[in-house]
C-alpha cells in the first residue's frame, strides 16, 4: 500500500512538473512571438489537451496589444481552434476573431476576417449575427469582400436588400483591381449563394464569357465553388470532365487539363462524392473523379461549408 502511495505521489509531481514546463513555455513563446519566429503549430506539437489553459493565457496579450503584432496572437488563437476542435472553445475564438476584424491594423482585420468562414456555421448564433452585420454596415470597412462573402455562407437573407442597394452597380475600373476582387462580384457570389435566381444566372454568364483561362479556372472557379448551386457545380464538372487545356500562352503550365484542380474543391462540395477526401490528390485519383462526374450523378450539395 506504501509503496502505490509513493508510486502515485511520484506520478504527480512528474505530471504537475511536465505541466508547469508547458505552461512556462508557451509564456516564453507569448512573450517572445516575435523573436521565437517559428510558428505555433510548430512551436508545440500537441497541444489539444492544453487548449483551455492556453487561451485563458493568451487573451490578455491580444487585449493589450495593439500594435501591428497583435495579428500574431491571433494566429496562435485560431490554432487553437482548428487543433482543439472544441465547440465552446471556438465560440470563444470566433467571438475574438469578430472583435479583430475591426482592429485598426490592417492585417490583424485582414487575418480575423479571413478566418471568419472557417468556423462551423451552428456557432454563429444571434449575438455573432449582429456583429457581422454591424462589420458589414461599417462604412470605413476595408474587408467587405470577404464579409459579403460571410453573409452568403451564414445566408443572411436579411442582408439582401442592403447587399443590392450598396453594392449592385457599385463597380469603378481600378487598375490594379480586376471585377471578380470586387464589391460588386461579391455581392453577386452571396446572393447566388443564398439562392438569388438572377445573381445565379449573373454569375454563370460571367463564368462562361470569360476568354482569360488563367482567371477562370484558377479564380473564378473557386467563386463558382463558393456559390454552392447545382447550376454553378454543373459548370465546373462540365469543365473537369471536359477537354479544355492550358493555353500556349502559358508555356509552364501548357497542355494540362484546365480543370484538374477542380477536384481539390468539388470533392468537398459534394455530400456523395464516393471517394476519400485527400490533402493530394494523384493522377489516378483525378482519373478515377473525372469517371464518377461524368457519369452525371445526381450531387448532395454540402452547403455547411464555405
């Protein structure tokens, strides 16, 4: 009996030392963020069992910092997030992320608003809602792109009228901006997601017109993805199936099949995709993708995903 008191005395202290290591490591990290210049997933390997700790940690350093660094704890709190997979934990990370997107540093705002769509729709409840909307009527907004693009997978069809009246018709030729990087696009993409039978069709005539084969497979392919309508999936599987290759006008990629990628994408977006979910897909994998779609199938759309 002694010696199992001893034994369990012993495993404790190791257990309270190997935590307190931890926790002394991630305070350095925090404190050293900058300098330490490796990032947290890599920093610590495994961490889910840590997460809770770790966030009641970290949330001081991003209340206090306002700096152009602050996007750095952010970074360390969203991977807290996607490790943990924890459902109270990430409605606590998505609530700082929301707080974020209106930062005056532009790349903490730009990194909070990015990382929006990551998270499970069910965790935006009414209080999110209402400071989305309150980001998207922001008239100094500079992320309004990707919030557009929020309301679409949150389908907020409340935010219709105000997405037509603000931003339909909106377009101004930039040089360095092309249409499918604006406002207006945006609103188009989320009011076809949200099932806007005239935005539907905006979007697939814009989609077919299009004679730049670089923007429409690599960029507006992935908008079309986004709009999660058998109408817009229909045009990418044609595509995928199809024929279509790379222009000599791109000598390092000439003569591939234009739609190969699609597959990284369609994979996901269809609930009965029979094949296994790969982060690389192969030649044979696309070979045996391209079969299955050209068969025709009736699709399951998975509209839970951005």
């Amino acid at each position: 009996m002694k010696i199992i008191l001893m034994f369990s005395l012993f495993v404790i202290s190791v257990n309270y030392s190997d935590a307190q290591t931890r926790r002394d490591s991630f305070l350095y990290y925090l404190e050293n963020i900058r300098e330490v210049n490796q990032p947290f997933t890599l920093y610590f390997k495994d961490f889910s069992a840590d997460s809770y700790w770790m966030y009641d940690l970290l949330v001081p350093y991003i209340e206090k910092n306002k700096t152009k660094n602050a996007v750095d704890y952010f970074v360390v709190a969203w991977s807290l997030a996607y490790k943990s997979q924890k459902k109270d934990l990430n409605k606590k990370v998505l609530n700082l992320l929301i707080g974020g997107s209106s930062s005056n540093e532009i790349n903490t705002r730009e990194h909070c608003v990015l990382n929006l769509k990551r998270f499970e729709k069910e965790l935006f409840g009414e209080e999110e809602i209402k400071k989305i909307k309150n980001l998207l009527h922001k008239p100094s907004q500079d992320q309004l792109f990707n919030l557009i693009l929020l309301c679409g997978y949150l389908d907020l069809k409340s935010q219709k009228k105000y997405l037509k009246q603000h931003y339909i018709g909106s377009y101004q030729p930039v040089n360095y901006k092309s249409y499918y990087e604006s406002n207006e696009w945006a609103a188009y993409l989320a009011l076809a997601r949200m099932g806007d039978r005239n935005s539907i069709t905006y979007v697939i005539q814009h989609y077919r017109a299009e004679k730049d084969l670089f923007d429409k497979c690599k960029i507006i392919s992935r908008h079309l993805d986004y709009v999660k309508r058998k109408e817009s999936l229909e045009q990418l599987i044609e595509i995928f199936t199809g024929d279509l290759e790379v222009p000599p006008e791109y000598p390092e990629i000439k003569g591939t099949p234009c739609g190969q990628n699609f597959i990284y994408f369609l994979a996901k977006s269809i609930k009965n995709y029979p094949y296994p979910i790969k982060r690389v897909y192969y030649p044979e994998d696309i070979e045996k993708a391209r079969a299955w779609f050209a068969t025709r199938p009736k699709i399951i759309i998975n509209r839970d995903i951005f």
